[in-house]
C-alpha cells in the first residue's frame, strides 16, 4: 500500500472565491481540444477553419455540461430526483455522468453540424481525438477531489482514500481511467486519424476503446452505493451503458470500411463538401452560420 497524496481540492481561494482542481481540470481539457482542433484545421484540405473549432469546442462544452448532469440524475441518482426534482438544477451538488456528456455532445454536434451543411459524422470524426484529453484531466480531477474510488484490494499500489468511511485499501481506479481514457485512448486516436479514413472509423474506434476500456476498469472500481450491482452480481451501471457503445463502435467501423472506400486519399462525401464550399469551408458558410 501507498499512501494517497492528499491534495487540496480548493487550487485558488480568494477571499470567498473558490477555485476548485475539478473546474481547472475542465479548463485544461476544453483548451486542449481547441489547441488540438485548430491544429488539424490548418492542415491542407481541411474541412474546418479556426473559428469553426471554436465553435464546435463551445457547443461540445455547453452539450457536455448539460448532458453530463441529466445523465448523472437521470441513469444514477432516478428515485432521488424524484424525491427532490429541484436537486436536478443545484449542480453546485456535483454530480456529472460520461455517458450523459457522451450524449449531450453528440446532440451539440448534430445541431452544429447542420447549421454548417455538414455530415454528423464529418463533425464527430473530427472531434473524437480531441476528447481525450478532457475525459484523462477529469479523472485525474477525480482523483485530487478522492471520490469514485476503487475497491478494495491488497494491491502494493492501493491507497486509502481520506473521504472512505471504510478507510480500506483500494484501487486507485481513477488513475486506471486516467491511462486508458485519456493516454492511451488520445495516443491511439490521434495517429489513427493522422491520415484520412474512411467516414465513422475514428467515431467508431472512439467509441469502442472507451466502452472497452471503462468495461474493464468498472471490475475494480467501487460501484454507486446507492445502485451497487444491476445484475449477476458483477455488472454495473457503467458496463450496462459501456455495452452498446462497444457494439456500436465495432459496428460503426465495419460499416465505413464497406460503404465509404477512399478515393484519393479523400472520402466522397467530403470531396462534394469541397467542390461546393472550397478547401477551408469558407464559401457560403462562414463562422458557423448558413448565408
């Protein structure tokens, strides 16, 4: 066992402002996925300018946000917002959900998407190597914060974390979900799209090392006290929603290799984009808005 790095959540106070890890953690996460962004914009025969990754990185945050909280009260905490229906809107509480934030994202991205005359999956090809990034500084804000810990283990890296009222040795599984989905999941994504791929391949990859990955990692982590196991004995709610994404992900890839062949390094539907818009998309489109 090692001893858990006690941190102070608060980074910054000043005077009765209080800035917490977890909210620089968000920050660091959205810039990153604007710096990242901007970065493949200048590309050539980019299909995005920069302010349309500011954009797009605005609207993901906002769809992150929301959806993150419904997914929270909606998948984990049900009966206590139907108990309490104003605690929906008390997000000072805390409180967020991935698969929520997965969902809230992907709504933003349809929304925008459509506003700019773009396939769905133009857009979300895009932004999945962006994402990682974030999903790694939040965990690690879970991490500094000492909540969604693991279970307990003899493990010689287990820790005992101060706000357990078990104070047991436990995985340190926020750190698992650290290397898988931030790390390794970035690493992995980031070259596979560094050369052009058939449509949905990299949305599709995106989703199904994330399911994979917190599948795997939900074995050592502590499930919800307040929903433990759903079934089995064994399964949670994080492998319930993580399933369909990995069917969904290997599913997704299958279907683009089939249906969206290359042609020149370049896919047919982003060919027809070009012609009608030019190289960076500045035709009749400009700043996220339709002429």
């Amino acid at each position: 066992m090692i001893a858990y790095p006690a941190i102070d959540p608060v980074a910054i106070q000043l005077g009765p402002l209080k800035v917490h890890w977890y909210g620089i953690m968000y920050l660091i996460g959205f810039s990153a996925a604007w710096f990242l962004g901007v970065y493949r914009a200048k590309r050539s025969g980019s299909l995005w300018t920069q302010d349309q990754v500011g954009d797009l990185i605005f609207y993901g945050a906002v769809g992150a946000v929301i959806g993150g909280r419904l997914g929270y009260v909606f998948f984990y905490n049900f009966d206590y917002f139907l108990q309490d229906p104003l605690w929906l809107f008390r997000v000072w509480e805390g409180g967020m959900a991935f698969h929520g934030g997965l969902l809230g994202v992907l709504a933003a991205m349809y929304w925008y998407g459509r506003s700019l005359g773009k396939n769905f999956f133009q857009v979300t090809d895009f932004i999945a190597p962006l994402v990682p990034i974030g999903l790694g500084c939040g965990r690690l804000g879970n991490f500094i914060g000492g909540e969604l810990w693991g279970r307990a283990s003899d493990v010689p890296w287990a820790m005992i974390f101060p706000k357990d009222p078990m104070q047991l040795a436990r995985h340190p599984s926020q750190l698992y979900q650290l290397a898988i989905e931030g790390i390794l999941l970035f690493l992995v994504l980031w070259f596979f799209s560094s050369r052009p791929k058939p449509r949905m391949a990299v949305s599709g990859l995106f989703l199904a090392i994330y399911g994979a990955g917190r599948f795997a990692v939900e074995f050592v982590r502590e499930p919800d006290a307040q929903l433990g196991f759903i079934a089995f004995d064994w399964l949670t709610m994080g492998q319930l929603l993580s399933t369909p994404m990995i069917l969904l992900g290997l599913a997704m890839m299958v279907v683009g290799y089939k249906r969206f062949p290359l042609q020149g390094g370049i896919n047919p539907d982003d060919q027809a984009w070009l012609t009608a818009h030019g190289p960076k998309g500045q035709g009749s489109h400009k700043r996220g808005k339709q002429s």
